[in-house]
C-alpha cells in the first residue's frame, strides 16, 4: 500500500470518526462508519490490504 493511500484512508477514517462522535450520523450508518473507519486506521497501520489482494490491486510503488 502506498503513502498517498494509507493517508487517504486516515482522512477517511478520521472524517468517519468525526461524523459519528459529533451525532452527525447515528443507529445503523453510524456502526458501519465506525467499522470502517476502524478497517481503515487498521490497514493503514499494516500497510497491507486484503481487498487490494483479492482484486490484483497494487498502490505501492516499485523501486527500479
């Protein structure tokens, strides 16, 4: 997972995060947010995606 993904998703997830803390968003919205946002803080941390293996995706640059 590349640099400009893994901060992509901490946005993600901190905007998630926001919403619901803040009673933007709540009931069943604000749970799936907040699973998200967990996905994404996790997977950032690891830098590794299971989807992104599933699908053949790569955002990590090589080096040559």
């Amino acid at each position: 997972m590349g640099n400009a993904d893994r901060l992509i998703r901490l946005v993600l997830a901190a905007v998630f995060a926001i919403l619901y803390f803040g009673d933007f968003v709540g009931g069943a919205m604000g749970v799936v947010l907040i699973v998200l946002a967990a996905i994404f803080t996790l997977t950032s941390f690891v830098s590794f995606c299971p989807l992104y293996t599933l699908i053949g995706m790569n955002t990590c640059p090589t080096k040559k």
